[in-house]
C-alpha cells in the first residue's frame, strides 16, 4: 500500500492533524483496535519528543510517511533537528517513588513499548529519521 | 448521593470537524465537565470527554487547578468518554497528584486522587508504566466516591 505523507511544521498544536493523518490513512485497513491505539499512541509520543527535546522551540518540520508492508505497518519520521537517537535512552525507573520519576521520560519508553521495532538513523542532511513498526493483527471478523 | 453539576467549561475546539464511528467520538478535542458528589467527604468529578493528547493536556491541569482553588481536595478522573490518551495524560495526572498529595507524599499511593473507568488501552498505558500502583482504579462512581 502506498505511504501516505505529512509534512507539518514542529509544533505542539500540530499533534491533532497528526493524529487525524494517521487515522485516515489506516481508514479500511481493517486493524485490531489495540494496534490502531500503539500506532496513534508511538506516532504521537515520537513526534511529541520532536518537537519538545529535539527542535526545543526552534522552528522545524516533521515529515510523515505512513504505510503498509505486508503484515507490517511502517511509519518513517523525518526531522532536521540536531541528531538524536532515542533508542539509545535507557528506560525509566518505574521503581522510583513518583515524586522522583522523570515524567518527561514517559514517551519514549512507550513508544518503544508500542511498536514492535524501533530504529534510528541519520538522513544525509543531517537530520534524524525514525522509523516505527507494528506487526498487524487482523481485525477479527 | 448528591450531585451537583457545575457549569461546563468552554470547551477549546480544534479544526477536526466532529465525527463519530461505532458509536465514539472520534475528534481531537477535548471536553471536560466538573461534577461534585456527596459522599464522606464532598469529591469533585473532572469528567473528560475525548481525545487526551500534548496538544491539549495542559486544560486537565488548568481545570484540576482552578477546583483546587475553589476548595477541592478529593479528586476523581472519570475516563469512562476518553478515547484516546498519550504520555501527555499522565503528565496531568502526576501534576494534579503532586498538587493534591504534595510534593513528598507520605506513602506513594493516592488519597486524594482516584481513577474511574479508563478504557482497556488506557489501562494498560497505566500499567506499562507502574501507575496502576498509584491510583485506585474504580469501575462504579458510587464507590470511588464511598473510597475517600
């Protein structure tokens, strides 16, 4: 199936047409409501992550391809942040009392939580691309 | 068991025009009513209705403050509507837990902050990250209410 693609500048207010371009690209994929929530959940978590600790405020654009490869969803997020990889984050304490937890930690390790894979890369601009997949479960019919 | 339903709140509106499918809201917005009910001790009802996300998260906080303000201390979350809720969530939470527990609570779990009816996948985004062991989580207003 043929990526859909976003391009939209890093700002937080954007996560709802982010969200909105995720939902209607998978429109009549038929997936399991649980895939359909880490999908929207890894996408928002990744972007989010973006816009707050990769562009810190500066002006920048994220750019989107969403689509599916055999049984597998592929979601690619391009951005020309300085390079950071965040799989290379070690996972929160969730041993930790709350009052001591770092919360803005929280996303990435959903995000990988959500997906089944996770990989990071330069693009040769020097820019980072993410890309996230998910094994599709069959919506039962 | 009395209840009082306080004004709504303006509810801030982004572009998706609202929609639903199978019966859900399926916009990004998000609604959220203030309820107060009686039980031992008066407990103020935030009900939030639709999508949590980091574009929006930060009207949970705003909304909890301003019930503090006004003399809240017992507080539940009534997930029941929400249809979809990020790391961004659990910021609100973590800050209206901090607000009503302080910032060194005596024992981690929450007196004054409960949980009603999140969604399966919201419950288990609770779990992933160990704050089902924070808040009580209640399937019947009535008794979260009887639990303060």
């Amino acid at each position: 199936v043929n990526p859909g693609s976003l391009e939209v500048a890093a700002e937080l207010g954007n996560l709802a047409e982010i969200h909105r371009f995720v939902r209607e690209s998978i429109a009549g994929w038929d997936l399991a409501p649980s895939v359909v929530y880490d999908l929207q959940l890894a996408v928002e978590e990744a972007t989010a992550n973006i816009i707050l600790h990769g562009y810190r405020g500066r002006p920048g654009t994220i750019e989107i391809d969403l689509s599916r490869q055999g049984d597998e969803l592929v979601v690619r997020l391009r951005d020309d942040a300085p390079p950071f990889d965040p799989t290379g984050l070690p996972p929160p304490d969730l041993a930790l009392p709350v009052e001591q937890r770092p919360v803005g930690g929280i996303g990435v390790y959903l995000m990988c939580q959500a997906m089944d894979e996770v990989t990071h890369r330069l693009t040769p601009r020097g820019g980072n691309e993410l890309t996230l997949i998910k094994k599709i479960i069959p919506e039962p019919s | 068991m009395a209840r009082n339903v306080a004004t709504p709140e303006p509810v801030q509106r982004d572009q998706d025009s609202p929609s639903t499918r199978g019966g859900k809201r399926m916009s990004t917005d998000l609604q959220i009513d203030v309820s107060t009910e009686q039980g031992t001790v008066p407990v103020t009802v935030m009900h939030l209705i639709g999508h949590i996300g980091g574009h929006n998260y930060q009207q949970i906080q705003a909304r909890a403050e301003k019930a503090y303000e006004d003399g809240a201390r017992d507080l539940i979350l009534d997930l029941t509507q929400v249809t979809f809720m990020s790391s961004a969530g659990v910021r609100a939470m973590h800050a209206i837990y901090t607000m009503l527990e302080g910032s060194t609570p005596a024992q981690p779990k929450s007196n004054h902050l409960k949980l009603l009816n999140p969604p399966d996948d919201i419950r288990r985004l609770i779990k992933t990250i160990g704050f089902s062991d924070l808040f009580d989580i209640y399937t019947d207003l009535e008794e979260a209410v009887a639990s303060f």
